[in-house]
C-alpha cells in the first residue's frame, strides 16, 4: 500500500481516495480487508476509485488524483524513490488470502487425473527450483520479465519466496475470507465453503508417496 506524502498512519486513510483496477478485482478485495484490519469501512470511510492497472494507479498518486493504491514489487521500489511511502507490506499483515490459484475442471480430473498429477508435479518441482537456486532463477526473470534492474530483480524475487507455498497447497482459509468478501457484492457467494472449491486429493496423493521429501528432504 503506497500512500501520498504525508500519510504515514492507516488512520490517516479516512476520508482520501484509494486507487484500486475495478470493482470486485483482487485489488478491490486487498484493500477492502486491509481497511477492515483497521476498522475502516470501504464503503463508507474511503472513496474507492478504478484507476485501472497499477502503472496508471501508480501515475494517478503521482498526479494527486488519489490518496493511495497497491502496486506489486518493484514498483514499490520506485514509488519510494519518488518521495511516497510504503504504509503496509500487505503480504505481512496476516491477513489469509489465496494469492494464486491453479484451476482446472471436475471432467478433467475424472477423464485424466495422471494429467493433473503431472502437471502439479511439474508446478511444485518448479517452485522448489525457484526457491532454492535464487541466482538462476533471478536470470530466469531477467529473461522473462525483462526486469535489468539487479535492485528490482532481487525485490521481486524474495517478494515470490515471500508468498510462495513450497508444496503449493492452496490456502483454505484464504479461500474463505475471500470468499466472505465476494459474498458481500455477490449473493450467489453467500453460504459457500471453501471446501466445494478445494481438491485436494493429488497434493495428498504426492504428500504420500513421499514426493515432497525427495524435493526438500526431511
């Protein structure tokens, strides 16, 4: 959360403008728990504003017409270089939500689970790489991201450590408050556990077999 000059406090929200992509976006549930962690309404403390993605929030803060916004590391970075400030690393607020999601179909599970199971193996032995050879990796986003910047490059990558489940279990309870969340502008949300959307049953399967343990040992 990147706040105009001269807000330093989560109380100092109130009444300013927060710049969020569109309503109902993960942007717009972000911000709507993080005032909620500190008794602000969203609705009726703040005037949320879609600014659209983050670069356009970022320039929108520079220009004035909003208070605050989220961005993503390293834009963090250069917000900072600019005089603004970083009011809260949301990632350390304890605040459960799901930060990314694989999905796939019940057919597909039913028709080709070897499928599924590869591709999750595939996924985890992935991210074991990534967390534990942090230079290749590193060049891996230089090539891909195109990130030069050695100050960038190294933000980014222990902000995907940060909030990177090693064995990529999906967060349960992070599912809930989302789903919480969504209940208050959508109603078809309202009474669904986290459990009807959550299959846990190849991370189980590989949990087993001992998978995990060849990856990160004991």
């Amino acid at each position: 959360m990147i706040v105009a000059k001269g807000i330093t406090r989560s109380d100092q929200l109130k009444g300013k403008k927060i710049g969020i992509s569109r309503f109902g976006s993960s942007t717009d549930t972000a911000v709507r728990l993080f005032l909620a962690k500190f008794a602000l309404n969203a609705d009726k403390d703040v005037v949320l504003v879609q600014a659209g993605e983050q670069a356009n929030r970022f320039a929108a803060l520079a220009a004035g017409t909003i208070d605050a916004t989220i961005v993503g590391v390293p834009l963090d970075i250069t917000a900072q270089k600019q005089g603004f400030s970083v009011l809260a690393d949301l990632a350390q607020q304890q605040i459960p939500y799901p930060q990314a999601i694989v999905e796939t179909t019940d057919r597909l599970i039913r028709e080709e689970p070897q499928l599924v199971k590869n591709y999750l193996k595939g996924l985890i032995a992935g991210i074991h790489y990534g967390i534990t050879h942090p230079e290749p990796t590193k060049a891996i986003l230089d090539k891909y991201v195109k990130i030069k910047n050695p100050e960038f490059l190294s933000a980014t990558y222990q902000d995907y450590v940060q909030i990177t489940d090693p064995k990529a279990y999906p967060n349960i309870e992070g599912i809930r408050v989302a789903l919480e969340e969504v209940a208050k502008r959508s109603p078809g949300a309202k009474g669904k556990k986290p459990e009807e959307f959550v299959n846990l049953r190849f991370l189980h399967e590989l949990d087993k077999e001992g998978f995990f343990r060849d990856l990160y040992g004991k």
